[in-house]
C-alpha cells in the first residue's frame, strides 16, 4: 500500500529514544521530512545524524509555552506543517496523597498544555493546507487506571475528551486528530521497571511486551492519507490488556 507520506513535514515530539523515535524512523522510512525534538540539542544531533531526520528543535516540555514555539518556529521554517505528533517523558509515579500541587503543575504542563499549546499553533497551519493529521500518544492509563500513576491516569483521560471535542470541529476540514494509547511496550522507560517474565505474563493477554515498531506501524498508517476517514479514536496497541473498552 502506498501510504502517500512522502515529502509530507512532520514534527514529532519527545523523539530521541523509545516510541517517539520508532515512530521518527518509520515515518523516514516511508519519506516523509520529519524533524526531531527531546531536551537537549546534543541528543537531538546525534539522533538526527544517526536516523537521517531532517532536523530537531530542542525544547524541554516542562517549560511554559515551549511546545507553541517549537510549532510555530516549524511552520515559518517548514510554510507547512502535515504530521503533529506530541509526546513526552512519562510522569513520575505517586498514589493521590503523594502527588503535592507542584507536580500536579508540572505534570499538566508537559503532558496537556504542551498538546494544547502545540494545537494551537498546529491547527490553523493545517486548516489552510486543508489537511492535518495529529496524533497523541498518551497511555492505556487513560481508559483503565495504573497503579501509582495517578497523573498520567487522571490528566489522560481527560485528553481523549478534549481531543474528540477538537476533532468535532476539523473533521470537515481534512484534519484528523487520534489517541494512540500504548500498554507494556519494550523502551528504556518500562525496562527500567526491571519487570518479570512471570509479571508480563501475568498483566498482558499476549504474553509479552509490545516492540516500539509495533506501535509505530499504527502511528504510521494513521499519519498517512489513507487513515483519512479515522478521528476521535483512542486507539490501545497492548496485546489486549484493556477488553470491553
Ligand atoms: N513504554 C511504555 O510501556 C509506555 C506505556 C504507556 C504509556 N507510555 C507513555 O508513552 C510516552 C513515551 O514513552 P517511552 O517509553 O517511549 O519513553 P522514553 O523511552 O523515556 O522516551 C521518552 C522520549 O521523550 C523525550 N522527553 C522526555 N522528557 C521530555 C521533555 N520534558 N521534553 C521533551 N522531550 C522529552 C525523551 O528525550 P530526551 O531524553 O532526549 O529529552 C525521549 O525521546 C510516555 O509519555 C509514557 O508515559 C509508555
């Protein structure tokens, strides 16, 4: 299937390692000019050299409004913008009573109004073009609760909803917005949770951890032309851990 990506720009963020960069390559991989982002310019660097993306823009997503510049800088650079993906560093862990007012701030930061504040400089990008495609990578969290995760659980549930209330008002206009939600999936951010065998088997119905490429594959056909008739959709590539959702 041709997916038709080639020449389209793309910005993606949090990138340099795990899912975002699986999903930096596959995009490459199909031709599409994609640029980079992740906190410091020398990763940056390095992993653009290493996968041959056009470029980075460097920006921590914790700091106010770095997400609508990096967008905005893309598009004066770029006089297009095709494919906005957002994503970041996942959250610290907490139960409710240890999560203090600070992180609830810095969590919201990184996690929504990075989105928000990328959307708002995306979308207008992508009404002219007549044509958009954003995708969000959030979490399983954000239909059935993690243990200990009580950010990203509360904060991306509420994700789903807003991105269905935007994709409400672009869906006539070429632009599709979609929730890619990933279960257990083999980076450096689930292996540092030094998780059994035993244990995977135990919490995922296929038996083992999902390979950042697999999501990508997703990432990669919703990103495309062809995925034209799909938004609003929270979609979970986790081997089947959440059922009946
Ligand atoms: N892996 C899983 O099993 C799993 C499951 C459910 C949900 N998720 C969610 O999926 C997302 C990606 O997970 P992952 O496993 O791919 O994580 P990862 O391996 O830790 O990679 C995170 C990426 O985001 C960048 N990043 C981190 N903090 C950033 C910040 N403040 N500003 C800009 N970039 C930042 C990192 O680059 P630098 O280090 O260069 O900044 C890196 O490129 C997370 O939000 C996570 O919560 C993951």
């Amino acid at each position: 299937m041709d997916l038709q990506l080639k020449g389209k720009k793309a910005l993606i963020f949090g990138s340099t390692g795990g899912i975002g960069l699986s999903i930096a390559k596959s995009l490459i991989s199909e031709g599409a000019d994609v640029y980079i982002n992740g906190r410091t310019e020398d990763k940056c660097a390095r992993i653009c050299d290493e996968i041959k993306a056009k470029g980075f823009y460097a920006g921590d997503l914790t700091e106010k409004g770095i997400a609508k510049e990096i967008t905005e800088l893309f598009i004066k650079d770029n006089g297009a913008l095709d494919i906005l993906v957002t994503n970041t560093g996942g959250p610290k862990k907490g139960n409710f009573l240890d999560v203090d007012t600070e992180q609830w701030n810095t969590d919201f930061q990184s996690l929504w109004l990075s989105v928000v504040d990328s959307l708002h400089a995306a979308l207008p990008q992508m009404e002219k073009q007549n044509f958009g495609r954003v995708l969000l990578v959030t979490s399983l969290a954000a239909k059935e609760p993690l243990p200990g995760l009580t950010t990203s659980n509360g904060l991306r549930a509420g994700l789903a909803g807003l991105v269905r209330s935007i994709s409400n008002e672009y869906a006539s206009k070429g632009i599709t917005l979609n929730l890619i939600l990933p279960g257990y999936t083999n980076t450096e951010r689930l292996q540092a949770l030094n998780l059994s065998e035993e244990k995977i088997k135990e919490l995922v119905p296929a038996g083992r951890l999902g390979e950042p490429e697999e999501l990508a594959d997703l990432a990669t056909f919703l990103a495309s032309p062809r995925a034209a008739y799909i938004t609003a959709q929270s979609i979970a590539i986790d081997g089947g851990v959440l059922r009946g959702h």
